[in-house]
DNA sequence: ACCTGAACACCGTTCAAGT
DNA sequence: ACCTGAACACCGTTCAAGT
C-alpha cells in the first residue's frame, strides 16, 4: 500500500502547501522547485507534471491567496454585523492581518507580471476586488457611505487597504499603526 | 592606456546603471550578476568588491530609487505652485509615474525584507518618507488641510500613493485610472 | 497520467592568486 | 584596492524512459 506513488492525485496539493509554509517561514529567494519535490518525497522532476515551471507555481500560490483573502472578505459580508462602519474595519483588518501572517505572499500576489496572467489568477484576483466592491456597495445602500461614484469609491477603498498593507510588509510601519490607519482612512471615507 | 582595468573606479555605478536598466526591461528574474558582470566586460567574480552579495545590490537598487523619488518629491516642495492641492497632486502623479516606468524597481523598493535593511538604504527611505511628511506639513500651514493629527494625515498620503501605485504596477488599474485616483482621494483628504 | 533520472546551461558564492 | 579564474553546490528546464 505504502508503496512507490507516496503522492497519487495530491502532489499538486501537497506541492503547494509546502510552497506556502515556505514563503511564509523563508521568503520567496528561498522558494525553490527542486527543494519542494525533495521535501515532498519524489524527484525533482516531478512537479514538471503539475506546473510547467516556476512562475507557473508562483501563479497557483498567488491564485490560493486571492481566493483566501476574497473568502475573508465576503465572510464580512456574511456576518451579522448591523453597522457598516464595523464591516469595512473589519475586512480592512483582514486584509492588514494578511499582511503581517504573509508579507511574501502578498508580494507575490501584487508583484508586476511581465506577461499576461493565466486565467485562474485573473479570475481569483477579480474575485477579491468584486468582493470589496459588493461591500463599498452594501455601504452606499445602507447610507454609511456617499453614492457618488461607487467605482471610484471601490478602487479608493481598495488602493487605501492596498497601500496601509504595503507600508506594513515593507516594514514602514507597524501593523498596530495599520490598524490605526484604517480607522482614519474609514473615517475619512464614511464622513465624504 | 585602455589596458585592462575597464573600469577605475567606477565599476560599482556601471553595475548599478546596467542593473537597473534589465530591472526596467526584464525584471528581477533576469537580473543576474553574472551577467552584469559580462556586460561590464569584466570577470564574474569582480562585482564582488563592490557587492558583498546579490542582496546586496538589490539593496543598493532600491536605495536610489528612494532617493531619486525623494528627490522629485523635494522639487515639487521648491516648485513655484501658489497651490497647495496643485502640489499635492503633482507629488502623487510623480509617485504613479514612477510606478508606471519603474514597476519591478518600485516592487523592490517596498518588498518584504527578512532582515534588517542596511544603513543607507533606511536613509534612503526616510528621506523620501520625510520628503512627503514635509509637503503635508506645508499644505497644513497654507490652511489646505486639517490641523488633525499631522502624522497621521502623513501617513495616510504615503499608504494611498503607495496603493495606488501598487494597483498600477500589479496591472489591477491603468494608468490614467491611477491619475484619476489621485484626483478623489486628494479631493476626500482637502476636504476633511 | 504521472513519475524517474540523466543531461545541460546557468547561477551565487568562496577563495587563492595576481596586479 | 581591485580584479581574475577555478571550484563548488545549487538551481530551472528538457526529455527519453519507465509504470
């Protein structure tokens, strides 16, 4: 039973996983595909058969953090939380505290692309905008927010979580200063 | 007298020239410096007296791109704007510009670093940060923004053009979106 | 369909030696 | 002080071969 195929229709998984603590224990220089398939007990060929090369498991590593982060968001939106107000903080603080557990990860997942995205990362990414979008939506229509423009609005909302989370990974400031940020990037929004 | 050392003391900004050019053209990946090193028309192993490591050029990289940003920051400080916002915006258009041609470099600049950054390129990152603290403080004496909370307010600008910018360099936003970016969160922090 | 293992080209880093 | 060139370990990628 134990026998040759340790990994049979999991290696991708098991890859990926292991990518992941990786990035998050080592950084991304030390994220390497050779390593993966030792650790995960087949030769470093293996992986070729689920990702046709490194940037294309970086893609799936990107792809898993957008469609995280886009649950915890619309898991906001799925909470019971009455006021609005709450319910921006609180997907902002989600998205500061990815920040800080996965610093490479969020690099990674906002790092320019020389070439066009594949399609699933696309989607996933699109996911997690269309998620804080329905939210600055909902905000409107409870009347917490200005209806302006609410496009505008959603890539203000967006680029401001986006910005307090860079300046926290990079090191500029402290996560308990990010979470500050938000409230005044929050008040700043709710009061226009 | 073209004899052998190519290079008299100026290897280490040939290196750095080269360096930041492939950075522009072909990202990280392709910087290599073993390459450079060729380019330059030297041995593989010379870039080593001036770059204890490939860190540590990438340090180096990073630390004149805070400066040469901190530098345009300053001048939009000396320019003759009359107009506080006019000099606001002109500081965040600086900021997305610099996004757009310099994508990877500006990943590089705000990547999460495992240890501590060396000397000069903190320096190289307050002086820009100060830079942007300095142009809030003034548009706060000409009475275009809130008293508040100084620091805070600096903060805030600093995390909205570093989000903007990152929507921009990820390919999320086009440019000109980032422009009109600018123009609402100006708009929102002016009128706060 | 998935994995093995040899092969190739490239790389970062170290270091003794040259000038 | 700066550069050369050999050496080492590691890597990504390709591919014929196995099961």
């Amino acid at each position: 039973m134990t026998s040759r195929p340790f990994h049979h229709g999991n290696l991708r998984a098991v890859l990926l996983d292991q990518a992941e603590q990786t990035l998050r224990e080592r950084g991304i220089d030390a994220l390497s595909l050779r390593e993966l398939a030792r650790k995960a007990g087949v030769s470093h060929g293996a992986p070729r058969s689920h990702f046709v090369d490194r940037q294309s498991l970086l893609d799936a590593l990107a792809e898993r953090g957008f469609n995280r982060l886009a649950g915890e968001v619309e898991a906001v939106m799925a909470s019971d939380a009455a006021n609005y107000r709450q319910r921006l903080r609180a997907a902002a603080a989600a998205y500061v505290h990815f920040a800080v557990t996965d610093a490479a990860l969020l690099d990674l997942m906002f790092t320019a692309k020389n070439g066009n995205p594949p399609e699933g990362l696309r989607a996933a990414s699109g996911r997690l905008f269309a998620a804080v979008g329905d939210l600055i939506d909902q905000s409107i229509a409870a009347g917490e927010l200005e209806p302006q423009d609410p496009h505008r609005l959603q890539l203000l909302f967006a680029a401001v979580m986006q910005g307090i989370a860079s300046l926290v990974t990079s090191g500029r400031i402290s996560a308990q200063d990010g979470d500050s940020l938000i409230d005044d990037a929050i008040s700043l929004l709710v009061r226009a």
